[in-house]
C-alpha cells in the first residue's frame, strides 16, 4: 500500500526514531565491545593501545574453559527443563476454553511485574537450610534432617527455570495456538497413531516455537549473574559471571568484552538456525 | 441390507445435550457410487460425517462398512479417509511426503511408497510435483493432493467434507467435473457433503437431502428435481417458485388449486391428498414457465402477472414477476422470442401441471 502524503513526515520520523536507536544504542556500544576486545589490558584506563587477540587465546585458558562448559552445561539443563515443563503447559494452554487462555497467560506474565532480583531473593528465603521448604518437609515428617539445597547447582538451575520458563511458554503457546485442529484428525484418519501425530505432525509444526523458546532461554540463562550470586556460592558461576568480574573487580575488559562477544555470537547461531527452521516451514498458504 | 453396499447405516442418532443434531439417519451406499449429503448449515451433516470417520461416536444405531460393525472402530483404524474442508496437508511435509504419510503408517516398503506416491499422482493429473510443498501449488493442485493422499491408501469409502468451498466459482465447476471424473476411474465410495446444491447434484448418483438432523429424502439428482417429495426439498433442490393457495379439487392426481386472488391452477399432488380446502403449496419451476402473451393453451395452467424487472444472466436470464402479493422467476429464452418486457406489463406465465407439484402443508 502507497502511503498518503499525511502519513510521510509520520512514516520518516519513525524511520529515524527506529534507525536512530539501532545504531546509537545497539551497532555503536557493540562495535565499542569489538573495539575493546582486540584493546590491551591497563590498569589505570582500563584499555591502551597494542592491539591484539590477547583476550580471545584467554578464553581458551582451560580454566575458563571449564567455566564456560559449566555454564554452557546448567544453561542447557535449564533449557531442558524448561522445555520439558513449558511444552505440556503451551499445550494444555491452547486447548482450554478462550477466557481461561487469557487468566493463565495473564498470570504467566504477572510475576513480571515484580523486579526479578527481589523475586531471587524469595527464592533464597524458600530454599534456605532454615527456609520454608526444608521446615515444610521437616514439618510433615518426609525428612529428618534439612537438605543443603541453597548453593547448589540446582539451586542455580532452580532458580534459572523459575525466571525464565515463562520466555519458554509464550513462544510455545504462540505455535500451538495455530496448530490447526484438522491438522492433527487428518493425521488420524490417515492411519497415524498418537505418538505418530505427535512425533510426525506436532513436534515439526511446533519447531519453530522451540527454537525460539530455546533461544529466549539459553543464553540468558548463560547471562543472568545474580542468580549464582544469590543462589549458587561460588563454584557455580555463569558467563555472565565472568564478563561482570573482568570488567567491575578484575578490571580487565578487553577480556570481558571478548567474553561476551563469543555470547553474542553464540546468539547469532540460534537465530540462524531459528531462521532457517522457519524458512523450511514456509509460510502456510490457503486458508 | 445387501451385501454389496460400501456403507450401510441403521437409525444413527447423535445428541448434544437437549439438541439431537443427527436424529433417526439410516443410508446405504452401493459400492462405486458417488452418495452426496445435501443440506443448510446446522443440519447436522458434519456431525453424520465426522460419525462416520470415526471422530465421534452415535449415541444408538450402527455404521456397517462392508458388513463389519464401525461404531467401535477409531479414526485410524477404519476403512475410510476423508478430505478435510480445508484440505489439511501438513505444511512442514512435501506433497510427496503427505501422499505417503498414510503408507508410512502402514510400513509400506520405501520402493513400493514411491511407486504408488508417483503412480498416484499420475491419476491425479500432477505428475512429477511429489517434490513440492504444498504451499506453492495452486488451490485446485492442492485439492488433487488431498485426494491423491486418500486414495494412494485404497479405502473403501472416501469421505469429502465441502472440499471445494475454498475454490472461486471458475475452478469449481471445473473441479465437480473432474472429481465425479475421478471417482468414476479410481472406482471408491465416495460420500460427499455440501449445502451447495449444484455440487451434490452435478457429480453425485444419490443425493440425501438432510434437515433438522433427519433425511428428507433419499434419491437421484434427476428425481430429487422433478420428484421432491417434501416442500423443503422442492424449495432446496434448484430454483422453485412458490405459490400458496387452497386445494379446491382433484382429478386423476392433478390437484386444482385456488390462489388467493382466486386464479385457479393445476398440478400434480405430491403424497397424500388431504381435505379439500386444505392449504397447500404449489412448486413451479423458473425453466417450466411458458411466457403465454394471450394465446394461451386449454391444458396449461395460467397465472396473470405483473412485470417487476428483467434479470439478464446470458443463458440464465429471468424475469421477476408479481402475482398478487407473491413473487415469481420465470426463465427468459435467449433465442429471440422472449417478448419486450416493461416494468409494470401484464404477462401471462402458463405451464403444464405435469411439471408442477403440489404439497398439503400443516407438517413441516
């Protein structure tokens, strides 16, 4: 459709308003982050000349590495579980009456409204040795003694899921909302079981929602430093951990910022993937 | 019940809390034919349908496929397929892919999917297409598809589910033409459902005319035009003047009516005959009235009428009358002897009481 000569000076404000942001709040402080990256270290300016890849041959110190795999390895636990817990919730979801769709969603996104780092902390308070958990279970007789679940991994994990399983639902939702019911009786009637509509049917249609639920997930879930702060002691660090040591106690940010460029890129991978998964799928034509 | 017949359904009755949506259906289709289930929206053919396939069950009487008892039977393990009203395909899955979905579950060997995917699509008429997604074929390319994928499984009775409400007017009558074309060649059942009356009476041999959850009637598409039997059904099936009088006389089943302004006309009675005096209706079809000017015939019934507008439609051109408070179509020939027709003439519409039917109302 051809805009009318009303909608131009609105169309162009827009334009620049959009284009203005994206590069002055996202290309710009990005390109500062590559800059910094192939800087040197210096302690009084935090960056100096030479420039190098330094930082880059660090992230391959084997220390690190391990930090990173860990990281990499409670993200993807996180991911898991939010998939295993989000996918049968998206789904039961989309097949409820329209007016509950609209309470459960809305009481999906509530908790949003409270910052996420007093909701941590809550947490904390439920899982503590002394918290409501442990004497809840100590209460009932289920246990005998408190469980030492704060500063655990799967406290970490624990506390990942609760944040973000909603970024794993909505997408999700979104899929299995259009999952067309003819969809799923012609699969029958063609002679396909349940577990074949699901593994044959469903599980492509609902892909793309996966991968974008996974891509909301795992690598904040890479990202979110507070969560092992509060939660986790000390040898369950993310990250996210790292980048904000190296840049607010180590003060070496040409390392931090190499760290969270590998991040970044890592995110470019899943929306490639994402992309390309769609791309497959096409879109659906005819009514 | 005979032993050749496809399907075969006693007294099936589908309730939804107090509405009875299917109410007392029993059918039997040969084997080969092309059986239509015609009726409005809400009168319960979907539901008959979807029985059918085995997506709900009835709450009394039985579905026989070749004899054997379905009631029990789920979706996937019934003798039968159905083309669904928007086709259906899986979208993540070529048009290869969706033909052999069926064959997949049946472990079909890969070499024998392929030459039955490709033969199949032979007989269609889209060879050569197995590896495209659906989306990129054409609405009546797709609708080929949804067929192919039923019929590659060889069922005994294909059920189609108003497949063709999605094509604009050009390609489906092409698409009528060629699905009674494929039916005939690949041989299956096929039980078709629609509100579209010409669909079901263009590619069907037996047309049920369906209302209120019951079947009105039972019978050929010639017959359900020139035989309805219930007024519902003449007024349903192709187009139908209506003109309400009382029975003032019978005579070797030609009924004489008289039309409120008094004008007496004939037709034949359909069903029983009730009590002179009786209301009843009389059904004249548009193609079956004479444009009589003044020389009019003894034997023909004959209405004087009032010229409303001309409606011209090539071969289907009409002209809208008034007779009384009532409205009439009449069919203008188009061979040049139609009169000029002025708003407000008299025109004399006759017709030969053959071709008309009379019904006594007071049931519905």
């Amino acid at each position: 459709m051809k805009p009318s000569p009303m909608q131009q000076p609105f169309r162009t404000a827009v334009l620049i308003l959009v284009w203005g942001w994206l590069l002055f709040l996202v290309l710009a402080p990005n390109l500062l982050v590559v800059g910094a990256s192939v800087m040197s270290r210096d302690p009084a300016r935090f960056l100096s000349l030479p420039l190098n890849l330094d930082a880059y041959r660090q992230l391959l110190d084997p220390l690190y590495l391990e930090v990173f795999l860990h990281s990499l390895y409670m993200a993807v636990m996180t991911t898991l579980a939010c998939l295993l817990v989000g996918y049968p919730f998206a789904w039961a979801l989309s097949r409820v009456g329209k007016q509950r769709q609209v309470l459960l969603v809305f009481l999906l996104i509530v908790p949003f409204w409270t910052n996420s780092l007093v909701r941590t902390y809550a947490l904390k308070l439920i899982l503590a040795t002394n918290g409501l958990l442990n004497n809840a279970l100590l209460a009932l007789g289920w246990i005998d003694e408190p469980m030492k679940l704060l500063y655990t991994e799967g406290a970490v994990i624990i506390g990942l899921v609760y944040l973000l399983l909603p970024f794993m639902i909505l997408p999700l939702y979104s899929v299995f909302d259009d999952l067309r019911e003819e969809l799923l009786m012609a699969s029958h009637d063609l002679g396909a079981g349940r577990w074949a509509t699901f593994a044959h049917v469903i599980v492509p249609l609902t892909l793309p929602g996966v991968l974008a639920g996974v891509m909301l997930v795992l690598l904040p879930a890479m990202g979110l430093f507070f969560v092992p702060d509060i939660l986790g002691g000390s040898r369950n660090l993310l990250v996210g951990n790292v980048i904000k040591n190296q840049f607010l106690d180590a003060r070496n940010w040409p390392f931090g910022a190499a760290a969270s460029i590998l991040l970044t890129l890592a995110m470019a991978f899943l929306l490639f993937a994402h992309k390309l998964s769609k791309r497959r799928l096409g879109e659906e034509g005819g009514a | 019940m005979t032993q050749e017949s496809d399907l075969s359904c006693q007294g099936l009755v589908r309730r939804f809390g107090a509405h009875t949506a299917v109410d007392h259906v029993s059918l039997d289709v040969p084997a080969g034919a092309f059986f239509s289930i015609l009726g409005p929206s809400g009168c319960g053919k979907t539901t008959l349908l979807r029985l059918l396939a085995g997506f709900d069950r009835p709450d009394e009487g039985e579905i026989r496929i070749r004899g054997q008892r379905m009631n029990e039977v789920p979706p996937n393990r019934r003798p039968v397929n159905m083309v669904f009203q928007h086709l259906a395909l899986f979208p993540t899955m070529t048009v290869g892919d969706n033909i052999a979905y069926g064959l997949k579950r049946q472990k079909v060997p890969a070499a024998e999917r392929r030459r039955r995917v490709a033969e199949v699509l032979e007989q269609v008429g889209l060879p050569g297409l197995a590896d495209r997604n659906p989306q990129e074929l054409s609405g009546g390319q797709r609708q080929r598809v949804a067929l192919a994928r039923c019929l590659v499984l060889r069922p005994t009775l294909l059920l189609l589910d108003e497949p063709l409400g999605a094509l604009d007017l050009k390609l489906r009558e092409q698409m009528k033409v060629e699905l009674k074309h494929l039916q005939k060649a690949f041989g299956t059942t096929f039980v078709y459902i629609t509100h579209d009356q010409s669909e079901a009476m263009v590619m069907s041999d037996q047309v049920a005319v369906m209302r209120a959850g019951r079947f009105e009637q039972v019978a050929s598409p010639e017959q359900l035009y020139r035989e309805p039997a219930t007024p519902f059904v003449a007024g349903f099936v192709g187009d139908n003047n209506r003109l309400s009088g009382e029975l003032v006389g019978l005579d070797a089943g030609l009924a004489d009516v008289r039309l409120p302004d008094g004008t007496r006309v004939r037709g034949r009675l359909a069903g029983e005959a009730p009590a002179k005096g009786a209301p009843v209706a009389l059904f004249v079809r548009p193609e079956a009235l004479v444009l009589a000017g003044e020389a009019l015939r003894p034997d023909y019934a004959t209405v004087r009428t009032e010229v409303r507008t001309t409606l011209f439609d090539g071969a289907n051109s009409r002209v809208e009358v008034r007779h009384g408070d009532q409205t009439l179509y009449a069919r203008l020939p188009q061979d040049g002897s139609a009169p000029r027709l002025t708003e407000g003439s008299t025109l004399y519409l006759a017709w030969d009481p053959a071709l008309a039917r009379v019904f006594a109302l007071g049931e519905p």
